[in-house]
C-alpha cells in the first residue's frame, strides 16, 4: 500500500526538450516543402486572343487514298484499276478533286496510306498520278 501512496504523492514530470524538437523538425520540413511547390502566378501561359475576323475559316480539302497488299487503290470507296500502266481514271479524279478545292479556295493535301504489304510499284504509280495532276500537298501515314 505504501508504493501505491508513494505513486500517487509523486508529480508527473513532462520533458519539453523533446517536444521543442519535434515541432522545430515539423517547422523545417513545412518550411522546405512549402518552397518547392509553384503558385498559379509563377506559372507562364498565353490565354488564345479572341479572334474577330470576318473571313471564315478555310480548312484544306484531304483525300486519303489506299493502296492494299493486292495493288488496289481506293479513294473514297472508289476502286481504281489494278493495270500499273493506266491511271488516267486516278488521274481525272485527283484533278476534279483539286478543283473543287481551289473552287473553295482552300488547299488540297493527300494522304497516302499503303498497307504493311503493298507493292511499291503502286505507291509510285499514285504519286506519278499526283505529280500527274499537280498536287503539291502530300503526305503517308500508316494503316491501322
């Protein structure tokens, strides 16, 4: 009994030096990560100016044309003959294509895409046929 009346007489003593510690640790690593983070303000960006113009706006004219692993050449669903010597439909339509761009006034880009497969003797038939019809705007992509 005498050890339980000794425990309750006793004050309890908190050490402070520890805790002054911690919150000096606490301070330092708020203080640090704080910096690093950017405000809004230090952020550099051009908002897009309001454009007030009264020409519409003139997109290119873009004809995508296949060529497949069997030598077809398709234009909007159209097939065009297999025969590597005549491409004079090919032609006739790149040329109606072209003017009805420059009927809109605006540009006329084709986009080539061959199959992994297909014969380059096709692919050069197709620029010969753009050549062929004056088109200036060419480009290749891969099928899907």
């Amino acid at each position: 009994m005498k050890l339980l009346d000794d425990l309750m007489n006793t004050k309890a003593e908190l050490q402070i030096a520890p805790l002054i510690d911690v919150v000096f640790l606490l301070l330092i690593y708020f203080m640090v990560t704080a910096s690093l983070i950017k405000k809004e303000a230090d952020l550099s960006f051009m908002l897009p100016a309001k454009v007030e113009s009264s020409e519409p706006l003139q997109l290119p004219l873009e004809v995508l044309i296949e060529v497949s692993e069997l030598g077809d050449i398709i234009i909007e669903g159209m097939i065009f003959d297999k025969d590597e010597g005549n491409l004079d439909e090919l032609i006739g339509h790149l040329l109606s294509c072209k003017e009805a761009a420059e009927s809109t006034q605006s540009d006329l880009i084709i986009n080539i895409m061959p199959a992994d497969k297909a014969l380059h003797g096709r692919i050069i038939n197709v620029m010969d046929a753009c050549a062929a019809a004056d088109v200036k705007n060419m480009s290749f992509s891969m099928s899907m």
